[in-house]
C-alpha cells in the first residue's frame, strides 16, 4: 500500500487520524516556516546593508542557512506525507 494508502486508512480511524494528522501538521509547518525564513534569510544576507556585517557573523549566519537548506532539502524527500490531505477535505 502506498504512503497515502496508508494515511488515508488511518484517518478513518477517529483516534488514530487524530495523532496522525496532528504530527503531520506540525512536521508540514515546521518545513513551510523552515522553507519561508529561509528565503527571508538569504534575501537579507544578500542585501546591500549586510555587507558591513563583521565577516565572523556573516559566516556564521551562512553556517545556519546551510544547515537549515540541509533539513529542507532532507523533508523534502518525505513531499508525499507532508503534503496528504485527509480524504474530506
């Protein structure tokens, strides 16, 4: 059975569909927020007014813009599960 196979099984369970859609929710804003902030990020670190930023922060805050692209482009491996909705909505 595929992923939303399964997914769409479990949602016809109240308790189950429950648990399962509310870690869904969270994981999928979690990358959303992830996906969003880091576009913000890099505009601001492109921007004319961060070139005056002491050379150490700005490498320090490119560290956490790869870090950050990593995990995105780690969760977007799991698209299928991030993006399921339930059957009714």
């Amino acid at each position: 059975m595929s992923l939303n196979g399964h997914l769409t099984a479990h949602w016809s369970k109240h308790e189950e569909a429950k648990a399962v859609y509310d870690v869904k929710a969270r994981l999928t804003g979690l990358y959303n927020t992830i996906k969003g902030n880091l576009a913000a990020i890099e505009e601001c670190i492109s921007s004319d007014a961060f070139e005056e930023v002491n050379t150490e922060i700005v490498a320090e805050a490119q560290a956490l813009v790869d870090d950050l692209t990593a995990c995105k482009e780690a969760m977007e491996v799991h698209l299928e599960f991030l993006e399921w909705t339930p059957p009714d909505a």
